[in-house]
C-alpha cells in the first residue's frame, strides 16, 4: 500500500489488520484475487469480506472501476482516510463516492488493562461447523447483511491468528465477536455484533473486554478495530482512542 508516510504509525496499526485480517479470510476461504496492485474477495451469497482494498496508487481506480460495472469486482472498494484524502479527486474523477465511514480507534493494553468480566454473559470459542454457523447468524443480524458460516468455518482451530467467539445471555446465543493476530504483533478486533432483541444490556461492551483479555494473555500491546457511530461510545469508554476513519467508497451510479 502506498503512501505510508503520510500516515501515523497508529493508523498504519489499523489498516494494515483489517486488510491482513480480510487477506488471510480471502486465502483460507479461497476466495481472493491477487492482482499486481489491488487485492479484492468475492465471496458467492456472502457479504462479507466483499471488498477490493490495497489499492496500490490512484491510477487503479479507473480500471477498477469498469471491472465493478462489467460485475467482476466488487463495488466496495476500502482506504483508510489518509490515502483517501490524497486520492480524493482520482476518486471523485473515476465515479466513487463514500459509502462507509468507520472510525479507526487504538488502545495501548500495558496502559489500559481491560476490566474484570461481566458476569452475565459466558462466552466460547466456536470449534466446529454448528457453531460456525450460529456465529454467522448472529454477525449477519447484527450487522444486517449476508455471512457465510461456511466461510467462518474455514477459520477455525488457528488461535495463534484468528480467534472467532459468540456469547449466550441467560442461555441465548447472543453476541459475537473475532480477534485477528497479524504479522505484525497486533491484535484487531472485527465482528462485534449483538443481536436486536439483546441490545441496550452491555453485550458490545462485555464480548470486547473478553477479547481485549485475550489479548493481553496472548502478550498483545496494541489492539485496534473500526467502530461505528453506536459503537464509538462504548470502545471510548473501555479505553480505546479515535485516530483515522476507514472509507468504503462505492460507484454514485
């Protein structure tokens, strides 16, 4: 990815695990277009990680863009707001427009050790096919759109990278939540999701102080994730600081 000098090092944090985090997805699920300078994973009936991303420079925006209208690209195309702001008319030029705003955020886990557990949610780590697919079903009502559990199948039982967990409140399967270890040494947390009917009762904040405990029982020092609007208040309250947005941008067809 270029540009990297313009960006701080805790932005660099981030960006760089979320699109580790959707290579190595693309890899295991074996759904990942290598190009010389852009990577994108087209899942079939699946949303998610439908994405085009490392773009290597502006000049790969107009191409890209007629593969989205020719249907062999997704039309979702990810930067963080560094490079998005440098290639801010190369974009405009070819036809993208913002689609998805998420506010990158970083913690420091030596200075900010996570809390004790809530006691009113149990979590597990999803271990097989079944589970997998529940998982799938509480991201995909969380987040409302399409998630293949066959796809998070394909990431289990390889903790030292990935590690995906659901919660159950008062014995129903109720929240969600994954850690991706990159190869950098930092943890990201993606997937953080807590069905409608279970909202309002501290799920979002308990499943992230569970995964953030994992984290520093693995020797994490950085841990970072892409919040939306809902979700900024509750990683700012466990610790978490703001440093740049993730942009989706999209064809203004």
């Amino acid at each position: 990815m270029k540009s990297k000098n313009s960006m701080t090092q805790e932005e660099r944090h981030i960006i760089e695990n979320l699109f580790e985090h959707w290579t190595y997805v693309g890899e295991k699920a074996g759904l990942i277009t290598m190009a010389p300078r852009y990577k994108a994973v087209i899942p079939d009936g699946s949303d998610w990680p439908k994405r085009v991303f490392e773009v290597a420079g502006p000049e790969e925006l107009a191409p890209i863009a007629a593969q989205i209208k020719a249907g062999v690209l997704p039309d979702a195309v990810t930067f963080t707001e560094s490079q998005a702001m440098e290639y801010e008319h190369t974009l405009s030029s070819a036809g993208f427009g913002a689609k998805m705003r998420l506010q990158g955020m970083i913690i420091y886990l030596r200075e900010n050790p996570p809390a004790e557990e809530s006691g009113d949610v149990q979590f597990s780590l999803v271990t097989n096919a079944a589970e997998a697919a529940v998982f799938a079903d509480i991201a995909a009502q969380s987040f409302n759109y399409r998630v293949d559990g066959a796809i998070v199948a394909r990431l289990l039982h390889q903790e030292d990278k990935i590690k995906v967990f659901t919660g159950t409140y008062k014995g129903a399967a109720a929240c969600s939540g994954v850690i991706y270890y990159d190869n950098n040494g930092n943890a990201g947390l993606h997937f953080i999701g807590t069905l409608p009917d279970f909202r309002g009762k501290g799920l979002a904040a308990a499943m992230t102080t569970r995964l953030l405990r994992e984290c520093v029982a693995d020797g994490k020092r950085y841990c970072v994730l892409h919040a939306s609007k809902a979700g900024l208040p509750i990683y700012s309250r466990l610790g978490f600081e703001p440093v740049k947005e993730v942009i989706t941008y999209a064809l203004s067809l």
